[in-house]
C-alpha cells in the first residue's frame, strides 16, 4: 500500500505535457511554426513554443482545464483545434494547408512604417524596415514630431524628455545619451511612441515622453545576431555588437554588447563687438579646430522570471563605459592691435552602471501591483590642459599663459516605487502609486596656473559643489471609454527638499517646495473619419546637476563655461487642440506657457573681455503654433510621412551685463519633415527611405539660429531568408546643416558659426544565427526620473 502511494504520488506531480508534430501535404515536417495555447474561457496565452526542425513541439507544465491550441507558420492558414487537457497529451501529426493569399501582400505591409495618431501620443511603427538597421539614434531622427539636430533631441521645440525602453526608464542627458543612443543597436524596434501630454502616472518632470517599444514573442527558444558598422564623416567611425536572447518556459535573458570608436571634427568661428556708451570699442575674429576621440563600451542585461503567469521578478542592469574621451582643440583670436592662440586639450573617463529589481504580480482580475528599486552609480573625471600665447601687432610673441584643471562628477541615485492598477466593469481604470528617491552628487575642481615655473593653486576656482536631493511623489489617474468617448483625468503631487554646498565660500542653497500636476485627455469619435481631442498638462524641468555646479570651465582665458547654483526649477503648461480626418490627417493647435525656463545664455563683459556661457532662468516664454501630420500610402510601394509645424516663439530673459533689464525675443518658424518609404522585389527583401528635413530661422533665448536643412538617404537589402542583412546611410547629403548663432541686443553684439561632423555615410552589415523567427525581450536599463539630469561636467566645451 505505502508503495502504491509512493507511485501515484509521483505520478500526480509529473509535469503535464502537450505535444505532437506539424508537417505541410507534401509530408514535410514544418519547422519553426508558431504554437499557441491559450484559455478557452478568456483566449489569454498561456504557453508558447516553436517547432523544431523534424516538426516536433512540446508544452511543457500545462494544467488541467480547457484550451485552444493555434498552430501557425507564414504561407500557410492558421490551424485551431480545442482540447480538453486531463492528462499528458500526444496529439497526432497536424497538417498545415497552404494559405490562397498572396504572400507578397502580407510582406509588403510588414515591410512599411505605419503611423498611428491618439489622444495623447503619436505611435510609429517601424518593425523590418531600414529604420531598424542603424542606431535608436538613427530611429529617432525618422520619429514623427522628433527633431534631431546635431544629436540633440527635442519635441514641439522642447528638449525636457523623458525616455522610456519598454516602459521603462532610460534617463540621460548630453554627451551621456548621445553615447546610449548611438551605440545602441535598433534591429529589435518594433515601434516609437511620442507622447505629447504624459498623464499622471508618469514622472512631472519631463515635457514629452519617447517610449521605445522593443519586439516580444512568447515562443521559447535562442537566437543572436551580430553586426559592425562602418561610418565614414571627415573622419572615419566604427561600431560593432551583438545581441542574444535566451527564452524558456520561465526564464527571459537578453544580454547586448557593443564597442564603438569615433573621431569628430567640429568647426567654428565667432565675431565678436565690444561695446561702450553705443560705441564698438574693439573685435574678435576667433576660429576654432576640435577634434574629439572616443573609446566607448555599452552592456546591457535584462532577466525575467516568471514563477506563474501572475508573478514575474526582473533584473536589468545597463554600464556604459568611456575610458577613452580626449578633445583637442585649436582657437585662434584676432583683434585690431593683437592676437592670441590657445591650446585646449582635455581628457575624460567615465564609468554610468545602473540597475533594477522589479517585481510585477497581476491578478485573475487584472489589477497589477509592481514594485521597482533602482540604483545608479556615476563617476566622471576630467583633466584639462590650455596654453595661451599673445602677439601683438608685428605678430611677436609678448606673453603666454598656462593653466591645467582636474575636476570629477560623483553621484548616487536610490529611488523606490510602487505603482497598483485596476479595471471595473463600466471600463473605467484606475490608476495609483507613490515613489521616493535619493539623489546625492558631489562634484570638485583643483585648478592651477603656471608662475615662475612652478603650478600654483587657484583657489578662487577651486572647491567642492555637494548637491543633495530628496523627492516623494503620489498620483491618481483614471480614464474611461464608452462609445465614442474616451477621457483621461490625473493628479500628481511632489514635494522636493534641496541642499547645495560651496566648499570656497561656505555659501549654501536650501530650499523645499512641493508642487500639483493635472494632466486631462479627452478625446471623441465623431464617426469613422473624424475625431476631436483635447489635453492640458502640468510639468516641470529641474536643473541638471553640472548646471548647477558653480565652477568655471574655460575654452581659453576669456572664454568660459559657468554653472548656477541658484537655478530653480522650470514649471510649464501645455493646451493643445487637435482634429484627425479619416485616421490619416490630423491638425493641431498648442499654446505652451513656461515659468522660469532654463536657456545656457551668452553674455559678453564688454569691460573685460570675457564671454561667458551661463545657465539662466528667464522669466518666462511663450509658444504656440499649428501642426499638421499625416501618413498617406501613394503606391503599393511608396509611402510618406509628413510633418509640418508653424510656430511663434517669445522668450522673456533678464540682460545681466546691460543693466538688468528684462528684454524678449521673439520670431515666426517653420519645421518640416518629409519622410518617404519605399519597399522593392517580390519577396520585399529591399527596402528603403529618402527624408528632407526643414527649419526655418528661429530662437533661443537671447539667441537668433539660422535656418537649416537635411537630406538623408538609406537602404536595406536581406539575404537568405534573413540570415544576412546589408544597410547603407548618407547623412546630409548636401551638407546643409551648419548654422550661425546670434546674440545682438542693447550693448550685447556676437555671432557664431557652428559646422558639425553630420556629413557622413555609414555600411553595416548584420548575420542573424538560432531561432531568427524569436523576438527580444530586450529592455535597456529601467531606471528614474532623477538620472535625466545626470550630465557630464563641462559638456558643452
């Protein structure tokens, strides 16, 4: 009797399994076909696999109950039988028919970006197209209402973004993301989604929201890629990785590594009007060589587990890693009776580690409660060399000056957060959570000047700048659909306590304040071809932790970049109207209003001589403007996306070096992007896309841009069924990027000319190994809010 316990014990705790074999009429087993299990009462997917190459499939830890299994492999009709699941199951041999629909049709709509337009975002899909075989970068910059100029990135003229991968956070800024987003591979892309009016779920901070949606599956198995990138500019480029993705029953593991190495040129000139009592009392002519070369290492690392379909635990960790960063630059400076050279080499290290621990249990209801603890470790040095000389009128040499700096950023991130979300039956959702994080930056300079042949300390721009930052934050937000209505209301609060340091003089900045958010969406359907839709939000923008760090960095002994550590935060408001026709057209109306924006502003001492670079709060600015966009196929292989924005800007600033007055500038804009996609060959292997991009002049702050244009080209040829895939970009085709900038108000009188490296052309080329038919998990680092501000010192050198 024990004995036969002892056996039906072990048999009731085996593993039930489904299994059995696909093969097509000609008896040929078909291997990688899709096999789906899902819940006959709910249809939710339960279990997944792939076949493999005799036709076999196994699910493995099934459970008693109903179910659908769907059997499915492209060029042949989608097979469906019900089961009724009791025991270990061996289903016979299952025959896949041949589907009657032409497989060239199914390809070529896979092969198209798609735009979709809601209520509160724009969604672009862009899953096996070009797009997808270059860098995020390079995705961004075909984004519908996503500008990238000279890589930096902004919305509806807005640079305050949040980005997220897979809903998960991603925060940099500066040199720091722009690293992130170029050295990371887009092949897994399916979609971008631009969201225009975050609703209160999401961090305040934050104008915009760019979600980066990576491609899912739930069929098990392994596949890899790897790929090299060659780029070639005034100076060569080069970019290589690979990618693997590991799924089982259970357990998702991505893991990514690229290494990058670059050389860029950046060329300027400036003029500058030295100014007394309305009269120009002396110029500078200066020109500017800089060439900056970077070693660069990204890892990223993403693991799931599942112990049930209802509870899943996740570990992400991203490093980025710049041992190499060195910049050397070369400025010559005329004026009438003399001249000077300088010499400005600078060399950088950098080490960014992040990482989370998530944990997300759904119930049978549908609620989901998540928890998320995050952790970022930042550490950046720099050392800085500049050599001065003076000439006079003969061009002899009358006097040099020589200086060095060693200056680090160190800083801490801890946030926890849990957020709980639920559905009642009159479909309303109700969303809720609260959050808290620690952010502790320190950051210090030792500089010194060569007298007498011995380095002396500076110690009036010497010191240590500590910042600490504690914020607690809470939101609700609901949203309900019927009919044809759909609205979205929220509320979030957050109180911030603040403490800054400086070590030279002893001085301190402490401050609190606690803020609401709103955000409203509300949206109707008319009928199939016209919708309404309307949204208000509240954010903020809070300073980056280098612009507050009050030490100068210079570019030569009259040149200098300064922070500010009595910056305050940026609190904006944006109303936009919009109308969609027939899915495809849709027109928009917004009026922004923002208090206190921050603008690096130039002000030139026309006593001293010196140009300085500062980050200011102006008192306030003031944008509105009329959007149109559309995606409109014209042929069955030729589609364009059009975006087109008429905007007027007025910015509010105080003149620091004219007395203090408050003065505006103010200018009408244009910015369009002409998008088109094509897709060739009967099986869609090529595609590609021409853009054209347009912006009229326009302003910053004090400052006047010239207009600009861009003209890009790309294609994408796969081989063997995808195994291998060729790309080809030319950026900038015409070099018709550069700009001048210009700052010219009561006795304020400069202008630069800016040429960037953008003129370039890129081969890559990428060999897909394993299951090819898998699709990542990928998610870069999940990380918070706080890490938006992370900056590397003196980025702006």
């Amino acid at each position: 009797m024990l004995l036969l316990f002892l056996c039906s014990s072990v048999c009731f705790s085996q593993d039930i399994q489904v299994s059995g074999s696909i093969k097509n009429v000609n008896d040929l087993p078909v291997d990688f076909a899709n096999v789906i299990l899902t819940n006959a009462e709910d249809a939710t997917v339960v279990h997944g696999a792939t076949s493999q190459e005799d036709g076999r499939y196994i699910l493995n830890n099934v459970a008693l109950g109903s179910y659908i299994l769907e059997i499915s492999f492209i060029g042949y009709t989608t097979y469906k039988v019900n089961l009724e699941i009791e025991r270990t199951t061996e289903l016979g041999p299952i025959v896949l028919e041949e589907s009657t629909e032409e497989l060239a049709t199914v390809n070529l709509v896979s092969n198209k970006p798609t735009f979709i337009k809601q209520s509160d975002r724009i969604i672009f899909n862009i899953e096996k197209t070009s797009l997808t075989e270059g860098s995020v970068m390079d995705v961004l910059r075909s984004a519908p209402g996503v500008l990238v100029m000279n890589d930096e990135i902004s919305v509806k003229n807005n640079t305050n973004i949040i980005y997220l991968v897979n809903n998960k956070r991603v925060h940099l800024t500066g040199e720091d993301l722009q690293q992130l987003l170029a050295g990371t591979d887009a092949s897994h892309i399916e979609s971008v989604e631009v969201i225009t009016n975050p609703s209160a779920k999401y961090d305040a901070e934050g104008a915009a929201v760019i979600n980066i949606n990576m491609s899912k599956n739930l069929i098990t198995g392994y596949n890899g890629s790897l790929y090299a990138n060659y780029t070639q500019g005034i100076y060569p480029r080069f970019n290589a990785g690979m990618n693997h993705f590991y799924k089982t029953e259970k357990l998702d593991i991505f893991a990514n590594y690229s290494y990058g190495e670059s050389q860029l040129y950046q060329y300027n000139t400036s003029d500058v009007n030295f100014i007394e009592n309305n009269t120009t009392i002396g110029t500078w002519h200066s020109e500017n060589d800089r060439d900056t070369n970077t070693k660069s290492h990204n890892a990223n690392a993403n693991i799931d587990y599942a112990f049930n379909n209802a509870n899943v635990l996740s570990f992400a960790t991203n490093v980025n890693v710049t041992p190499y960063w060195k910049r050397e630059g070369y400025m010559e400076t005329e004026a009438v009776d003399s001249s000077f050279s300088s010499m400005n080499n600078m060399d950088d290290s950098k080490v960014n580690v992040a990482a989370n621990l998530s944990y997300v249990n759904t119930s049978k209801s549908g609620d989901v409660f998540s928890v998320n603890l995050h952790h970022t470790n930042y550490d950046y040095d720099r050392y800085q060399d500049i050599q001065s000389k003076y000439f006079n009128v003969s061009d002899q040499l009358t006097r040099s000056n020589i200086f060095n700096s060693m200056s680090d950023q160190k800083t801490k991130i801890y946030s926890a957060q849990a957020d709980y979300s639920m559905s009642f039956e009159q479909e309303i959702d109700l969303e809720f959570g609260v959050k808290s994080s620690v952010i502790d930056s320190k950051s210090g300079l030792d500089q010194y000047y060569l007298k007498e042949n011995k380095y002396w300390n500076d110690e009036e721009n010497s010191g240590v700048f500590e910042y600490n930052e504690i914020n607690y934050a809470g939101y609700i937000n609901a949203s309900k659909a019927w009919e044809t209505w759909y609205i979205s209301a929220g509320l979030r609060g957050e109180f911030t306590d603040v403490e800054g340091e400086i070590s030279t003089t002893n001085e301190s900045n402490n401050f609190d304040y606690f803020k609401l958010f709103p955000t409203l969406n509300i949206s109707k359907d008319f009928n199939e071809n016209n919708s309404l839709g309307l949204s208000y939000g509240k954010r903020i923008e809070r300073p980056t932790y280098s612009s507050l760090n009050p030490f100068k960095y210079y570019f030569n002994d009259y040149i200098y970049l300064q922070g500010n550590p009595n910056l305050q935060p940026t609190i904006s408001h944006l109303t936009t109207l919009s109308y969609t026709f027939q899915g495809t057209y849709t027109f928009e109306l917004y009026y922004r209003y923002e208090k206190d924006p921050t603008s690096e502003l130039v002000f030139q001492d026309n006593s001293s001589n010196e140009i300085v670079y500062k980050p200011t709060n102006m008192e306030k600015s003031i944008d509105y403007g009329f959007d149109f966009l559309t995606f409109k196929p014209i042929t069955g292989f030729w589609s364009v996306y059009f975006v087109n924005s008429i905007f007027h800007t007025r910015d509010y600033f105080t003149a620091a070096q004219s007395g203090n007055s408050t003065e505006y500038n103010e200018t009408w804009s244009v910015y369009s992007n002409m998008m088109n996609f094509f897709t060739f060959l009967e099986d869609r292997s090529l595609s590609g896309e021409i853009s054209v991009l347009y912006m009229a002049p326009m302003i910053n702050g004090s400052s006047d841009v010239t207009s600009r244009t861009q003209v890009d080209l790309g294609v994408k040829k796969s081989f063997n069924n995808g195994k291998w895939v060729a790309s080809l970009k030319a950026s900038d085709i015409f070099r018709t990027t550069d700009f001048t900038v210009k700052n010219k108000y009561l006795n304020q009188d400069n202008q630069y000319y800016s040429r960037f490296d953008n003129q370039w052309f890129r081969l890559g080329l990428r060999y897909n190994f394993g299951n090819t038919r898998l699709t990542t998990n990928e998610k870069n680092e999940k990380e918070l809010n706080e890490r938006n501000r992370l900056n590397s010192e003196g980025s702006h050198n």
